[in-house]
C-alpha cells in the first residue's frame, strides 16, 4: 500500500482548484454578459465596430482569468508540500502567470512545468481554459452574426 505524506498539500491545492475555477466560469459567464449588453446598447455608426470591441473585451476576460490561476499557483507554491515548477527557481510572479498562460490556451509546457500536487490545477486549468476558449468562440460567432451585416 502506497503511502502520501501530505495529504493537507494535496487538499489544498484541490480547495484552490475549485475556488479558482469557480471564480474564472462566474467572471466568464458574468462578462460576457455584460459584454453582449454593452454591445447592444452601443450606437455605432459601423456596426462592425461593435465586433471589435468584443473581441478585445473577450481578450480582456481571458487575460484576468490567466491572472487569477497564475496568482492560485503562485501562492499555493508559497506552502511547502505543494510542489514546485521546473525552469523557475524560485517562482516569481509572472513565471506563474506565463504557466497559467501556456496551460490554459493549452499551448503547453515547454521551459516551465509543474511537479508534484500543483500538477492537479495545471490539468483543471487546461480544461478550464479550453472550455472558456471555445465559449468565447461561439459568443465571438453569435456577435458578428448579430453584428457584422448591419
């Protein structure tokens, strides 16, 4: 029988998981609706106008949420037990955040990866990241319909 010595790590970093995940689908969800309100109410002589400004604002939201699990790793790797990341020694902050970046578009790990606990936000985070990607996608498609001929 295996035996793991840092059960609290582990426990943490699921708790962080969650947390940061729940905080990333509300910001997203919530944003893109008051994106797509804004947009309506937005008297543009160009209409086609109004797609730009989506998708800038859509780039806008998946930047703070890169923010918000780069911010989760980088303070979860403050507690001992929680691992460490590959190519970063020590960890600054926007080493976090170029994880978070590279993880959640899924591009992947290259110069820096994760090892140990951590690796379960690094896993959640791409599946997160390719859920919101694809969301943003089809919100992106549904504004220029709306949009773009007019």
């Amino acid at each position: 029988m295996m035996q793991y010595p840092h059960w609290d790590a582990n426990m943490l970093v699921v708790m962080a998981t969650v947390i940061a995940v729940g905080a990333v689908v509300l910001l997203h969800y919530e944003g893109l609706a008051i994106i797509s309100a804004w947009l309506a109410k937005r008297s543009e002589q160009i209409s086609r106008r109004k797609v730009l400004y989506g998708i800038f604002s859509v780039l806008a939201l998946h930047i703070l949420e890169i923010w918000i699990f780069g911010l989760t790793v980088w303070l979860l790797l403050k507690y001992p037990d929680t691992g460490s990341v590959t190519g970063a020694n020590p960890l600054q902050l926007f080493d976090a955040i170029y994880l978070a970046a590279v993880t959640y578009t899924t591009v992947g790990f290259g110069d820096v990866a994760p090892i140990g606990p951590i690796r379960f936000i690094a896993g959640t985070m791409s599946l997160t990241g390719f859920v919101l990607i694809t969301w943003s996608a089809s919100f992106t498609y549904l504004e220029m319909e709306r949009f773009w001929r007019k």
